[in-house]
C-alpha cells in the first residue's frame, strides 16, 4: 500500500532530467546571466503571467531559488503570485533563511497554503518552522484535514531532529504479501500516490511497526511467488523521531546509507530519511563549524542586516578584548627590560604570532575530531602527545630560522638564542592549549568551534611574551 502525502508531479522535480534545449541561466561566475535576470524582471514590473512562466517555469526548483535571491526583494513575492501553479515552492527550500522569511512574509497565507500543500512533508516543514505559531495555524487551517494533521505532527518535533527531516511519504506492504503482488501494487498505483523517488519498501503488520524492508532490486530479481517476510530484510537500520539530525546524518556516513526509516516509540514507522536532506545538514554541520571557529553565529547569512550581523560578532570581540588585555598585561611586567633593549618588542610579537598560528592550526584539527566523533577519551592521550611532539618539531625548526635571522638583524647571536628557545616553548605551548582546551570545554557541553579561539590566543600571547622577554631578561640581565 502506499501512504499518501505528496501530490507534485515527481519529473518536476529530478534534477538528473534536464531539458535538452534549455539554456543556461548562469553566467561564467556562478550568478544568474544577467540578461535572463533583466528579462525575468521586465515580465514581473510588467505583470506578463505568460512571459514570466516561459522563463522560470521549467526551471529545476535549486535554479528558481537562485533566480529568486537575485532578484529585487520587492520583486520576489510578485514573481511567485504572477506564476500561481506553475511556481515550484520547493524552490523557498534553496535559499537563506532571511531571504525565505521576508518571502513568506509577503505573500498571503492562502497563496503558501496552496504551496505547501504540494510539497512533500520535509520541504513544507522547512518553509512552516519559519514562521511564527499565528502564521503557522493561519497557513494549516487552509490545507485539507490529512495534511494537517501530519504537517501538525511534525512540527511537534523537536528542532533539529529526525522528526522534523523525514518525509512522510513512503511504500509499505504487509509481510504475507507476495513479491508479485507488491510489483502489481506499485504499478496500479497513481504516480502522485507514491513517492518522487525511492529505494525500497516496507514491511510493516499491522499495528504499523516496521518488520523489514526489502530494497526494489531484490524485489525485482524475486520469483513473483515469494513472499515478503521470507525476502526482507528484518535487521533494518532505522532512527527513532527525537534522533539529533546530526546522528542520523553520521548513521549515514558511517554505513554508507541511501535512506533510513524513522520509527516511533512504538517501533511505528512514521517517516523515511533520504540522502538528499542529509547532505543539508552535512553542508550546513560544516557550514557552523567554519563560522564558529571564527566567533560568527552559525545562523548569518550574506543577506542578513548590517545591525543584525554586528551585534552577534560583538561578543566575540568583546571577549578577544578582554584577553588582548591579558596578554597585553604580561608586556607591563616586562617594561622595564622592553625600555632597556629595543630588540625586544620588535621581536616580542613575533614569537606570539607564530604561537598563535600553530595553536590555531591544532585547535582546527580538535574541534573537526571531536565533530565527527574521531577525537575521544580512548585515544585522547596519544592525539595530544602528537601534537606536542608535531609542535616541538615545528617549535624548533621555526625557531632556528628565526634565531638566524634576528641574530644577524640586531648583530646579536644571543638574541637569536633567546627567540629560538621562546619559539620552542610557545609552540609547544600552543599545541597543548589547541588539542586540550576544545577537549575540555566539550567535556563541560560548550561548543569548542565557538569558545576555542579566544582562550587558545590568550595561552599563546601569555606563552609566547612570558617566555621570549623572560628568557631574554635573564640572558641579558635585564631585570
């Protein structure tokens, strides 16, 4: 039987059917060409319905949404209200949130009713959860009892979890069925009764717990008198609704999946999970990452506001501050010898910075390790004492070559002394605070991408000037 949710024309959206005369709307750079862009715009200022579906109606919903966000804002909504049916709203599921919400926001609710109504429950999640409860009810109250309650459903789910990125929309058959008949079945059924596109089936009784599933090409090689339950595979790997989405991406990367099943606290199943929404949320796991580790908030966008995207980088700064005033404060103690050899503070932030490079280098490789679940306590200790060697090595090579070249520069041999030993030290010291601080800081549940950065600068800058000025205080007598 097939469990009905979804009713788009499922060759709309494969993007492996491209039309054989459809042009290019990209130009060399990757942006919309823009003459495609000027005439798009001519036919919505216009109000030309006919021109504007001639242009964007046969676009792949991923090509609509690019052509959306580089439109005018004041012309997007116009564009999709000009192309009524024909506009694909799974296209709002390609852009930014920003861009999405200011969208939804001028549009009518009738109008992203009728949208939603033909996506699959995955792309109507994306574009619901967006909007506020009273838009939410506005938006549900339209759309047919079944939908509603279903869409209702999902959104009960927690964020970010398998509930909310699974499609409801799938194959299931009962076990005592026959290979034959589960064929028949699917060839009986109306295209918009299945899913767009899919791997297999599930074999559920019927309380609806899931049995097993059988994938089409052992359904297809079976005699057509084999029965489902003798053919099925009983050792399904599934995800229950409330599985972080991150888990369930890494259940797919470690097994190499194409789809997984998502069962209730039943064993009920209620959703399937495909490849294409768990490389979302890789891009956009990978995407946070990137952004945390330099103090940006995981949710900025290109199109976010100016006063929005300040005020979330100011924390960080702030922060920063405060330990560029703790590294700074490490400089005072050492003034006098500063005054007395000049050498000193040319060379001082030197020894930092290079401090500071490689901790960053170590802290990058932490905090992906501990992403991915690589970086744990069984193999903890041997991670860090490579580290310390790995800084060491470079400590010491670094060193040298800056110690040759200080010498000559100041006509100091010791000086080159001096900075090769501080460089030795801070590097190794910036190894230590790289590998150990986003461990530390994960065993307390902060994120390390996020709170890694300012604390490992502090140690280098501390590090890097207690030791490059103490030492030389020391060789030269400076105290």
């Amino acid at each position: 039987m097939a469990t009905q949710h979804d009713e788009r024309d499922a060759a709309s959206l494969d993007p492996a059917r491209p039309r054989d005369d459809a042009p290019s709307i990209y130009a060399e750079d990757g942006g919309i060409e823009p003459q495609f862009l000027a005439d798009v715009t001519a036919a919505i200022e216009a109000g030309d319905a006919v021109r504007a579906c001639a242009l964007a109606g046969d676009l792949h919903e991923a090509d609509l949404g690019a052509l959306l966000v580089a439109l005018e804002p004041d012309l997007r909504a116009r564009l999709i209200e000009l192309m009524g049916r024909n506009f694909d709203f799974a296209a709002l599921t390609e852009m930014d949130d920003h861009i999405r919400e200011e969208i939804l926001a001028d549009l009518p609710a009738k109008t992203v009713a009728e949208g939603v109504r033909e996506l699959e429950s995955d792309d109507a999640i994306t574009i619901l959860e967006d909007l506020d409860e009273k838009e939410q009810a506005e938006i549900l109250e339209a759309l047919p009892p079944v939908d509603r309650v279903q869409l209702r459903r999902s959104l009960d789910y927690p964020d970010y979890s398998a509930g909310r990125l699974m499609q409801t929309t799938f194959v299931t058959a009962p076990p005592f069925w026959t290979a034959g008949h589960a064929i028949d079945m699917m060839r009986d059924t109306d295209e918009e009764h299945l899913p767009d596109s899919f791997f297999e089936i599930f074999i559920v009784d019927p309380a609806y717990r899931l049995q097993g599933n059988i994938f089409l090409d052992t359904l297809l090689r079976a005699r057509s008198s084999a029965k489902l339950e003798d053919i099925m595979n009983p050792d399904r790997r599934r995800v229950s609704v409330g599985e972080p989405q991150d888990e369930v991406a890494r259940l797919f990367e470690r097994y190499n999946l194409v789809s997984v099943p998502v069962v209730d606290e039943a064993d009920r199943l209620v959703g399937v999970i495909t490849i294409d929404d768990i490389v979302d949320v890789i891009q956009g796991e990978a995407d946070a990452e990137v952004k945390a580790l330099g103090g940006v908030s995981e949710d900025e966008e290109l199109s976010d506001t100016v006063w929005w995207i300040a005020r979330h980088r100011l924390l960080w700064l702030f922060v920063n501050l405060i330990t560029a005033f703790v590294a700074a404060s490490v400089l005072r103690l050492f003034e006098d010898s500063i005054e007395k050899m000049v050498a000193l503070a040319v060379l001082a932030p030197v020894v930092a910075s290079q401090g500071g490079n490689a901790a960053i280098q170590t802290m990058t490789v932490a905090v992906r390790a501990l992403a991915t679940r690589e970086l744990s306590r069984a193999n903890a200790v041997r991670v860090v004492l490579r580290e310390v060697l790995v800084g060491a090595l470079n400590g010491a090579t670094v060193g040298t070559i800056t110690g040759i070249i200080a010498g000559i520069w100041f006509g100091l041999p010791a000086v080159g002394v001096v900075i090769a030993l501080a460089m030795l030290t801070n590097l190794v010291a910036g190894a230590l605070g790289g590998i150990l601080i986003p461990q530390i800081l994960h065993r307390f549940d902060i994120d390390p991408a996020v709170s890694s950065s300012p604390f490992v600068t502090m140690i280098t800058d501390v590090v890097g000037f207690a030791s490059f000025l103490g030492i030389a205080t020391l060789w030269f007598g400076l105290s």
